[in-house]
C-alpha cells in the first residue's frame, strides 16, 4: 500500500479531514518494513528497517505550515 494512502485511511478513521505529519508516522513502521533492507553492515550491527524508518521519522521535521 502507499504510504501516501495510508496516512489518508488513518487520517480519515480518526475523523480528520486531512492528512498531517502524525498520520505518516502511524502507518510508516508497517509500511517501510518491509521495503527497507539493511545492508549487511547494519544487519551485522543489530540494526533493523524499523530502526531506520525510526530514525528517519526523528530526524524529518514538520514544516511551519503544520
């Protein structure tokens, strides 16, 4: 499913009329897992795709207009 669409579903069953920053967070975990494949180096380092989606999600900041 597209990540897009998704944030649009969440945004829609909370009773929202549009689409925030917040939707995209709740629904990139299931969605990016399995999309995402870390390396080898970062499988070696214990690191998984939800720890990039993870951090991704930390360092990507809202816009002022939200």
């Amino acid at each position: 499913m597209n990540l897009v669409l998704a944030a649009k579903a969440h945004a829609m069953l909370h009773g929202q009329v549009y689409v925030g920053c917040e939707n995209v967070a709740e629904v990139a975990l299931p969605i990016m897992r399995h999309r995402m494949i870390p390396n080898f180096t970062a499988q070696s380092e214990g690191i998984s795709s939800d720890d990039i989606t993870r951090r991704l999600l930390k360092e990507v900041r809202p816009s002022k207009g939200e």
